[in-house]
C-alpha cells in the first residue's frame, strides 16, 4: 500500500474537514427556509380595496384585510452541534396540512428553543414550536359561504380537555370551523408567541399571557408560556406622546442603569443588605415599580444591559419585555440605548431594536447609518422636549448614543469600545441641520462612560479636584482610546452626560476639560442580577428633573431598601452649583 507524505495527509485531511462543514452549513442553510413558507395552491394575491369591501359587507369593519387565523400548531424536535449546526428530524402537529389544501397558508416557526440547548450545550436535542396561518384576505373567495373552506382555526387554549379538543404538549387546543359569526365575535387566535419564566410578562395591548399553566416545562429550562392575540382585536393608541414639560414648567427622567435581568427569575449577585432568599429579577421589578409611582416621571431612559445575555439565551425577548413592563403599564415614553452585554443572549443588536421601536410607548429609533454589523451602531437618535405653552417650541434637546461593546482594536486599545467620530459627527450635523430651534439645558445618555469621567483632577486649577458628588467606589471602565466626544457634547451645549456600566460608581463629576464644563455622572445599578460588591453597594436609581422656568437641572437618587427617601440631591446649573472642590 502505498504511503502518502505527510504534507499530503495533512492537505487531505483539510479537504475532509472543509467538506464536512460545507456540507453542514449547506443543510442547516437548506433547512432553515422552512420557517415560514406557503402552502396550497397560490391564489392571485387579493388587492387591498377587494379584502376591505369583502370586510365591511361582513360586518368586519374593525378588522385589517392583513389579520389571520391559526389553523395549525405543532412543534419540531430538532439536533444541534453547538450553535454552527442544527437539523430538525421529527415534527409534530395538530392538523395536516392538507387539510388546508385550498387555502393559502404561511408557516411562521418561532425561533426559541424550549428544551433551552440550543446555545448552552456543545450538542443536544432542540424543539421549536411552529404555528400555520391564513390571512382573512383569502375569505372573499368563498364569499358568505365559508363552509366551503374546509378550514378550522384555533378558539381556544386549555389546561384541560374540552369536547373536541387535541392535546398539544401540556395544554389542549380547541379548533372551530372558521365562519362569519365566529370571526365577528372575534373567537379565533390570530398570533402565537412564547415566553419563558415564572414571571414573564407581556404589557403588548391585546395580547393574552397564558400564565395559569405552562406550555411545557423541561428540567433544564424555565417553564414556557403560550401568549396570543385574538383576530379583530380593537387597535389601542400605545404611540408615546409628544415629550412636553409640564404646567409646573418641569419635566422628569428616571434613569434605569444597569438591570440585568434574564429569564426566569435568578439568584441575586452581591445583594446588600443580604437576605436569606433573594430573587433577583422580581426584587429588581419592585424596585423599579417604587420609584415610578413616587417620581411618576414624564419619560425613562433605559442606560444600557437591561438584560444579561448569559442568562438570556433561551429567548432575549422575554426579558425585554420584562424590563419594559413596568413603564409600559404606567404609559411612559421611554428611551433606551444598549450595554455590552444586552445582545449576548438569543438576539442581536439589530434584533433587539427592531423589537424595542416597535413596542408601545417607546421613544427607540434607528436612523439611517445604523447597521446591522454594529459599526456604526445601533440606535442614535435625537429627542426634543417641548414647552407647554408653544408645542412647536423645544425647551430641551436629549442625545443618545450606542457606546458598543468591546474594542476590535484589542492589541493597541484593549478593553472597552468607543464612540465612533462617525457617531459623533453625525450627532453633531443632525443638531445643525436638522435641529430647527436650538435649546439649552441639554443632555446625553449612553452606556459606557467617556474617558473624562477619570478627570478628578482640575485641568484649570492646578492642584486642586474638580466637584464630585457620589460615590467613587471602582476604577472607571472607559474605553483606553478618545474619540473626544466631550467636545462635541460640549459644542453642542450639553450640560448633563449620564452612563451607567460601572455599577458601584454613581457620582457627578463636573469635567474642567472643556469650556461648558459639563457634569459626568452615573446613574448608578439598579439590576440585582450584576455585580456590586466594593464592600456592599446597595441598588440605586437616579433622577433628572429639568426646569425649564428655572434654567437648571435637579438631580437626586434612591435606594432600593429606601426609596421613599432621596440622597445627593444637586442643582446643577445654578449659583448654588460647586465649581471647584
């Protein structure tokens, strides 16, 4: 037998691994197309105007020509290699498909693993629930006589059996002939999500959370929740109102640093003062639920790692939700920019977003250099609050930023990232050319704090500290590059900047370093799922009060132990506002 070289071997034996990992990534990308496909026979698509009359003459005006019904659910059991691999071989569902072989239906798979492998384990066995839909367009063919269809969809969701219904995991389905009496009592299911936790929430106006009993439930993995809308459900305004100071002449921000949840409820981490049970994500939930009904601010900003990606990667959406709820509940515009680890769990940054300008009262935008790469970022955006007598007049101008997350540059600039001059440029012509009215008492939010936050020092009096009010308890984690974004800030006449990252910092420190002399502060975490530490740190959260009478902004804290009680009160902006320590 003849012995190839070495060199050879070698050059074969990378040839097989290629090959297999081609062949892998070639089925996984095939496979992955059957997420959402359609099935039957492909109807010409129903123009608009034709599915509305079809509506009205229905006694459907309420409903969109675009809604749809259920009228199957299953779930498959998938193999997965790490994250690079995952093959589905057993699927099992309540209703054929070709019992809907005269509708036109699209399948929608719900990309959330219930045995909560996918991600955590190196191979294992996934599953992943899947659920058919026929959009109402499709009805006008079959005129009144919906009979013809042949088509049942789903009413109902049980945890027990009732008459006819099938058995789906732990729970019973109920299915019903779609007709015109059902559809105007609005008795069909139209959309099926998951979530995961005991204490998962959905704050989606018409949508329905199952929590009674669980969709399953499996030893390595939270308990998952069927959540759903209802075909027709009556459209609620959930559009954040325009951002307006008060009749006070005020306007308040609750800042929310640091939260750190994840699914399911947790251990807390570092908790102090310590208690002999602690779960941290509903201590976190309380905490916050405290300080708005105290506060009840005009508006939240959400500083970045609202959700803890390790403990997020089952589904990122659950936890989003959950930390939004609380504000959604109260009807609060809110803002948000992303930490470092806000993505590390099931969605991306682009993912996350997405999500997050889409749900009610949110204040979330993308504008058009975001990219889906992360280059640029992911959310950097402008706001304007407006005065109360004069709605087309801004009396507060509010910039935020995505800070990124670790340096690509590790070998020069290791560590954290930075603040691109693309960002800053870009927020600076936006305020130039977009901007039609200029505002003082301005002020900028985003996750990782800027290099000048390291500035104890005075730059102008030599010797002596510049103001800081707080606590300064570990050493600042800013990025090891400066990309100068102070100046900008500062040219742009922002008075305020406000991080979070660093949990056990929750100072303000005003920075000699640029002729405005803007303060740096923190806000200080607020999540019991993070660290803090540094001999015990209690959870905070900070508040903002702008006065627009006044010409100033306010500033003060809470503890989570104390929250009826407030500390570091500051005026920032006025005779009584420290210049030199």
């Amino acid at each position: 037998m003849i012995r190839l070289p070495k060199l050879y071997q070698r050059l074969l034996l990378y040839f097989a691994i290629f090959g297999v990992i081609a062949f892998f990534y070639y089925d996984h990308l095939r496979a992955s197309k059957i997420q959402q496909r359609f099935i039957g026979k492909d109807y010409v698509t129903p123009s608009a105007p034709s599915a509305e009359q079809w509506l009205r003459n229905n006694d459907l005006e309420d409903f969109s020509y675009s809604d749809k019904l259920v009228i199957n659910i299953g779930y498959d059991e998938c193999f997965h290699i790490g994250r690079f691999y995952e093959r589905c071989f057993n699927r099992f569902e309540l209703k054929s498909r070709l019992a809907s072989e005269n509708s036109h239906v699209v399948r929608k798979r719900i990309h959330k693993d219930l045995r909560n492998s996918f991600g955590r384990r190196w191979f294992g066995k996934s599953e992943y629930v899947y659920y058919d839909v026929l959009h109402l367009a499709w009805l006008q063919y079959f005129g009144p006589n919906l009979e013809r269809l042949n088509v049942e969809a789903i009413t109902e969701i049980s945890k027990v059996p009732k008459g006819d219904s099938l058995q789906f995991k732990d729970v019973f389905v109920m299915f019903k002939p779609v007709g015109i009496e059902l559809l105007q009592n609005r008795s069909f299911i139209s959309e099926i999500n998951v979530l995961f936790g005991a204490d998962c929430v959905n704050p989606i106006v018409n949508w329905t959370l199952q929590k009674n009993f669980p969709l399953t439930e499996y030893a390595y993995s939270e308990p998952a929740y069927l959540t759903y809308k209802f075909v027709g459900s009556h459209p609620v305004n959930t559009e954040p109102q325009r951002l307006q100071e008060t009749n006070e002449g005020k306007f308040k921000i609750v800042q929310l640093a640091d939260l750190h949840l994840g699914v399911g409820e947790s251990e807390c981490v570092d908790e102090f003062p310590k208690h002999e049970v602690c779960k941290a994500d509903p201590k976190t939930k309380t905490f916050i639920q405290q300080v708005l009904d105290i506060e009840k601010p005009q508006m939240v900003v959400f500083t970045g790692d609202q959700i803890m990606g390790d403990r997020s990667i089952q589904d990122s959406e659950t936890v989003l939700l959950k930390a939004v709820a609380p504000v959604i509940a109260r009807k609060i515009p809110w803002a948000m920019v992303w930490g470092n680890h806000d993505d590390e769990g099931s969605l991306t940054r682009w993912q996350l977003s997405q999500l997050a300008s889409a749900l009610p009262y949110s204040l979330f935008k993308s504008n058009i250099h975001d990219t889906q790469d992360n280059t640029f970022g992911v959310g950097n955006y402008v706001h304007q609050v407006f005065s109360k007598d004069d709605t087309e007049a801004p009396v507060s101008t509010l910039y935020f930023l995505d800070s990124h997350k670790y340096s690509t540059a590790g070998k020069i600039y290791p560590g954290y990232d930075w603040i691109k001059e693309s960002q800053w440029k870009y927020i600076e012509e936006y305020h130039d050319k977009v901007l039609k009215s200029k505002t003082k008492l301005s002020m900028a939010f985003f996750h990782i704090p800027l290099p000048e936050y390291l500035n104890t020092a005075s730059k102008t009096h030599a010797g002596e500290k510049n103001p800081l009010i707080g606590t300064y308890k570990e050493g600042v984690t800013a990025p090891k590059y400066n990309s100068e974004g102070i100046a900008t800030l500062d040219r742009l006449g922002v008075d305020v900047i406000s991080c979070g990252h660093d949990h056990c910092n929750d100072y303000c420190l005003r920075d000699d370093s640029t002729p405005n002399r803007p303060w740096l502060c923190y806000g200080g975490g607020g999540g019991e799922g993070g660290y803090a530490g540094y001999g015990g740190t209690e959870r905070r959260i900070r508040i903002y009060e702008i006065d627009i009478s006044e010409d100033n902004i306010h500033t003060w804290k809470r503890l989570n132990g104390s929250p009826e009680n407030l500390f570091d009160y500051q005026s920032m902006l006025d005779s009584n506002s420290p210049e030199i320590a």
